[in-house]
C-alpha cells in the first residue's frame, strides 16, 4: 500500500478517522504539495478576553488550504464560544457561534490525550484567504483562551524534491486530480458575488443586487418591538436585564433599532452611573457592551442604519443595565428605567 509523503496524516488519531475524512486527508498527504501549519488565535499569547467579551481576528492564510481539525483551551470553566468565517465565501463553519467543548478536542479519546476535533470534511480556504474568528468570553472574569486551526497549506513541491516511486507517483497524480475537483466544486458552490450577502455576526450591508435580509426585511419576515419600563435597580447592581427575548426556534432576529433612558433626577450622560448592555447568549456585542447615554428618544430610537446586530434561532437577547455601586441618583420607586430593542426577524433559511 502506498504510504503518505508529507506528516499531515501521521497524528495519532488519523487512523482511527472513518469513510470521507479519512479519504480526503490521504490525498492531502499523498498530493505531496502540502504541509501542516497551525494558525492560533488569539496570535499575541499575551491577549486575555475581558469578562462575556469578544474577541475577533481576521487571518491571512495561503489560498488553497483546507481547514481540517480544531483544538482549544480556556482558563476559565465557563469556557468560550467560537465561529470561523472563511470572508471570500461567507460560509461560516457552523449556523453560529458554538461552544469550545463542542468544536475541540477535549479530554482523552482511544488512548489519545487532548485529542483534535478532526471535522467530518476538511474546509477549503479560497483566494484571497481571509479567514475571520469570532471567539466570546462566556466567563464572568477575564479570560485566557486559545483556539487552534490545524490547517494543510499548499507550498511550492519545486523547493522540496522528493523522489517517488512509481506507485507514489501514481498515488500523487490521482489525489491532486481529486483535490482539484473538490477546489472547482467549491468555487462553483461560492460564487465571488455571494460572499457580501452571507451573514456574519454582527454586519453591515455591502452586498450588490437583492438586499441581505438583516438589511431590508423580507416578505416572510415579522417586525417586532420589545420594550420594557421598570424602577431603577439598586446602586452596585450588575447587569439587569430590562428587555429579555428568546428568539423564536427557526428564525433570525435582525436588531435594527435602540432605545435606552432614565427617566428620573440627577443623571448626567457619560458619568458612568448607569452603563446599559446588549448582549447575545450573555455575550456582550462589541460596540454596545459600554453605552453610558442615552440612546434615541421616546419618538425616535437610535437607528443602527444599514447595520444589524444578529441573533440566531433560540439564543437570548439582553438589554442590560449596571447602576453604580457609588450613584447619588434616585433609585427603586423614585426613578424608572426603559429599554428597547426593535427591528424584525426573518427565517434563518435566508441567512445562505
């Protein structure tokens, strides 16, 4: 049988990969034109994510690589939350942010000690290899997390001799004509134009043709608005949630419009008494995870325009406020609070 010609295969837990997986990482090896890299994120090792925040990078990864296997670390129990977008596709890797513990290596697994999670078909990066991570802080503490894409990145075979046999040669000739294929099927399943109207996190329109559904809803969308008023929460409370929703099962909700104020005495814009935030599945989203004014009006909410802030099917929104442990401003039954969240969902369907 012929034998693999680069290491990519040779992790103790190849073999053990069944049907497809195994298949194509045999012909990432044997087309003897790729080599193992590992990309980490995030790449500066001295990078802690702030408690339930985000944390994004965009990578510059050779074009023509293939995705193939994840592992990740947190020092914190509550974990974190990761998505990788290859840009020039749009596709995400999963339908949205998934849980570490569910997309790396954890434990120990036939015999292996903090085994890879060795995706059930490797991802193709195209041209021009722009891969975005999205990793969210679920701890309540700042947190230490790493997330590892173990990649197969094409290189020159002209600055690597290798002297084949003619069965390695043959072996050589039948992957690469198999990975050539797999590389048109993907270019054909993502066409260029496509990758401005896929859905990723938290967006902004800038897609030709017929507009994304975050940007204008469509006919299957249903707007809503979710609006609450209670008494002002006690000086050194954290994070109350005003407006709560759950989003519907099989629907997308595309938050287009704020409303946050305080409706009593004293209160000044930006003095730090009151810090309203937005958060998805108790993950803060970057940009409204620190709003310390009033946001829009009674008759006009603050338009986030051609952006959106998305939500996807059964996660929990939250607009939250912190009252200042140290406040003199009226609190309980003598000052209330409004929050609002507008905007409509649309079916999750659409967010190809």
């Amino acid at each position: 049988m012929t034998q693999p010609i680069t290491p990519i295969a040779r992790h103790p837990q190849f073999m053990r990969r069944p049907g497809a997986t195994r298949t194509l990482l045999l012909d990432l090896d044997r087309a003897g034109s790729y080599e193992p890299r590992i990309l980490a994120v995030p790449k500066a090792t001295d990078v802690d994510i702030a408690a339930r925040s985000t944390h994004e990078e965009q990578l510059n990864v050779e074009p023509g690589s293939w995705l193939w296997a994840l592992s990740g670390s947190s020092g914190e129990s509550a974990g974190f939350k990761a998505q990788i977008t290859d840009m020039q596709t749009g596709a995400n890797l999963s339908s949205k942010p998934i849980d570490y513990r569910n997309c790396t290596g954890q434990g120990s697994a036939s015999g292996v000690t903090n085994p890879l999670h060795i995706l059930s078909r490797p991802r193709l990066i195209l041209e021009p290899g722009l891969v975005a991570v999205q990793i969210i802080n679920l701890a309540t503490v700042q947190n230490t997390v790493q997330l590892c894409l173990w990649t197969a990145v094409p290189f020159d075979p002209e600055a690597r001799p290798v002297i084949l046999t003619g069965e390695e040669r043959a072996a050589q000739i039948d992957a690469l004509e198999r990975l050539h294929r797999l590389h048109e099927i993907t270019r054909a399943r993502y066409p260029a134009e496509a990758a401005a109207r896929r859905v990723v996190g938290i967006t902004a329109a800038g897609a030709t043709g017929a507009a994304p559904p975050w940007e204008t809803m469509p006919a299957t969308g249903k707007a809503f608005h979710h609006e609450k008023v209670v008494d002002t929460p006690a000086p050194g409370t954290s994070d109350y949630a005003v407006v709560a929703v759950t989003v519907p099962y099989g629907w997308t909700m595309a938050i287009k419009d704020i409303h946050c104020r305080y409706m009593g005495s004293g209160f000044q814009d930006g003095s730090g008494d009151l810090i309203w935030r937005l958060s998805v599945d108790d993950a803060f989203q970057p940009g409204y995870d620190d709003i310390r004014t009033t946001q829009g009006s009674a008759g006009q909410p603050y338009s986030l325009g051609s952006a959106a802030i998305l939500a996807y099917s059964n996660q929990l929104v939250k607009f939250t406020v912190s009252v200042d442990a140290g406040t003199g401003i009226p609190t309980g039954s003598a000052a209330q609070m409004l929050c609002m969240i507008g905007g409509w969902y649309y079916p999750e369907s659409l967010a190809a």
